[in-house]
C-alpha cells in the first residue's frame, strides 16, 4: 500500500500525518495544495472533505480515501 497525502504546508496535522507514516515505515507521498487553490477545491467538493489532509490509500490501480489524521491513525492501529 502506498499513502497519498495532500497537503498544505503549516497544517499542523498535515505533519503528524506524514511523520506518522514515516514512524510505521510506511509508503508515502505528499502533493502540496496551498499554492493550488483550485485543485483544492475541486478535491474538496469530488470527496466532500473541507480540511487537509487528505489522505488516500493506493493498491495496484485502486485508490481508496481514507479521510483526515484521525482516520489514519484509526486504520494504522487496526494493523
């Protein structure tokens, strides 16, 4: 699995997120919103999500949202 995070740069849970995953090892990358407002929005109204991070697993070509900081930690712990 690898985890998908956009961002915006000083989001306080953008940055545990990613040092989260950093911690458990594992895969992941980041895509910067904050200088790509329209993308942001367009993300925000496609997955009716109104804050960042958000967060998306990816297996081969499937690609699942997993929700914000707190969502990951849930699905982390659970193994």
């Amino acid at each position: 699995t690898k985890y998908i995070l956009y961002v915006k740069s000083g989001c306080p849970f953008c940055e545990m997120a990613s040092e989260l995953l950093k911690e458990k090892g594992k895969n992941f990358s980041t895509l910067n919103l904050k200088t790509r407002p329209k993308v942001l929005q367009e993300m925000k109204d496609i997955y009716e999500w109104s804050t960042v991070p958000m967060i998306f697993a990816k297996n081969g070509k499937q690609i699942e949202f997993i929700g914000g900081f707190s969502d990951l930690t849930g699905r982390l712990s659970d193994g």
